[in-house]
C-alpha cells in the first residue's frame, strides 16, 4: 500500500529462520505470535548458492516430518536478505515446538551440518519475536498461501507517544474506509530481540499489480483524508508518534520455504515446479529415452 508518512500500510510477513520451529503455516487465523528471522547475505550470494544451503534445512525438516512450516522471502529493495516467517498461536506453543527440535538429535545434527554451510554465505542474522494487536490492524487476511509478495513497513514510535500512534492508525483506517477499502495488513509489536516501540504490519499480495490498484486508489484516499489540509493534520500527529519508518518488497521464495503438503497441493507448479512436471501424465506421453552412449575412457594425462 503505498501512502504518504501518516498513509501507513505496513506489511512485514516474515518470522523464524529455517532452525525454528513453527506452527503450521497452512493454519487460517492470524498468529498470536510472530517470529521473523532476517539473514543478510554476502554481496552476490542471494541466489542459487542461498537457495542450495536453505533446501538443505527443508530437506531435513521432511525427512523428520516436522510438524512445523515457515515461508521464506528474499529482498527485492534494500541490502541482500532473506527473511523467514512462522506462526504460533502462543508463547506455550513456541516452547511446545521448540522441545520437538530438542528431542530429536537426528534433525538437530543435519540441521547443524545446514547451519554450518548456510553460515558461510551470511554476514549477519539475527531474531525478534512480535505480537499481534488487532487494533492496529485493518481487514487482515489469515490465509496466506496464495501470496507471492509481501510489501514490509517497520515503525518506531517514540517514547511516550502510544496515545498519538494509536490515534494515527484509527484516523488512517477511517480514511481506508472511505478511500480504499479493499486495503488490507496485520500490525505486530515487537516483545524480544528489537528496540521496543517497533511495529511491523503485513500484507500480502499475490500479483504485484495489487501495488498499482493502491497507487490508483490514493485520489480516494486524499479525498478521504480532507484533502491537503486533512492529510496535513493527519501528517503532524504521525510526525509526534514516529521517529523512524521505512518500506521494503520481499517476494516469496518456494526453494527457501518449508511449507505443509495442503499448500503444495494448492498450487503445485509455484511450490514444487518439478515435481509437477514429474506427473505420471507427462510420463506416459514422454518418448522412451534412447540408450546412453558407453562412456568416453578418460585421457592419459
């Protein structure tokens, strides 16, 4: 969504790295908790090199058949990154999952084996784990296995200044109401492992045209706000209650993402494309491959 300063439409869809474990992604509701673990990637390493190493956490993860999904997304703005989301429906279920991992040495020795060679790609990484306030949000959607991009906003509100945030974000959903609402996100609060005072929102899309519809919407939207002079009131209270706020695009990466077979089922050829090409109808209609030539003997060197 994209707006001016106080036209806020955060959307951060990112939780847990491929070590952690989550609920399963394919659940319809909103998380109660979300944790996002962000690995920046060295210069030129984001691509077939990060997709290999990340296969090796999702290969690991099947064999065990672990109860617990994540979807992954690499940076489309900003410095090299991939970020991955998971789920919990609480704190109690974040441990729950986590003890699985602990009791079983197999998955945590490949797991090890896929850290130490992820590890050599990374320049840093790290993990915060954020809660869900409804009040912040606005017509959020649960059921996100259909999204193919995520447009990610990260604010920090100011010490002190909750009231006008939380002000700000009614009078913007208000103006949503009027102006564009087919808009959509989910607002997180950080409780560990950032600064306190950062928000993050989600929202999904699933064509990048989705970006376009809301830059066609802003006239609604200014109308909606009174104009000018409505969107400069809004802009001063926003300007009391943020201090920081930036806007990034992730897309979703299937090679990096460990997903459940109800997701793969719903959409075979973007989750596994190769194994769709693999149907017992595409077999059947490949012509029997010619014998293999005997192989060359080496020269003498």
């Amino acid at each position: 969504m994209k707006f001016s300063p106080v036209l806020l439409g955060l959307s951060l869809a990112v939780a847990g790295s491929s070590l952690t474990a989550a609920q399963d992604a394919s659940t319809s509701s909103i998380p109660a908790v979300l944790q996002i673990t962000r690995e920046y990637v060295k210069p030129y390493k984001n691509g077939m090199a990060h997709d290999k190493t990340e296969s090796a956490f999702v290969a690991a993860f099947t064999k065990a058949k672990y109860p617990a999904h994540y979807i992954g997304l690499s940076s489309m703005s900003g410095r090299s990154r991939s970020l991955f989301l998971t789920q919990y429906s609480s704190f109690a279920e974040l441990e729950k999952v986590n003890k699985i991992l602990d009791k079983n040495p197999t998955l945590g020795a490949d797991l090890e084996r896929a850290g130490l060679a992820d590890g050599d790609l990374l320049d840093q990484l790290d993990t915060a784990v954020f809660t869900y306030d409804a009040e912040l949000s606005y017509h959020p959607h649960a059921d996100i296995s259909h999204a193919r991009y995520f447009e990610i906003e990260v604010f920090h509100v100011r010490p002190g200044r909750l009231k006008e945030w939380y002000t700000n974000m009614k009078m913007y959903k208000d103006v949503m109401d009027k102006g564009n609402p087919s808009a959509h996100w989910a607002t997180f609060e950080v409780a560990y492992g950032a600064e306190g005072g950062t928000y993050v929102c989600l929202t999904a899309y699933s064509s990048l045209a989705e970006i376009d519809q809301g830059i066609a919407a802003f006239p609604k939207v200014l109308e909606a706000a009174g104009g000018l002079d409505g969107l400069d009131k809004q802009d001063k209270i926003f300007g009391e209650a943020v201090d920081t706020y930036r806007t990034e695009l992730f897309s979703v990466n299937p090679r990096q993402s460990y997903v459940s077979d109800e997701w793969i089922k719903s959409d075979i050829e973007f989750w596994k494309p190769k194994a769709a090409k693999a149907t017992p109808e595409s077999a059947a209609t490949k012509p029997a491959a010619k014998p293999a030539p005997p192989a060359a003997k080496p020269a003498s060197r």
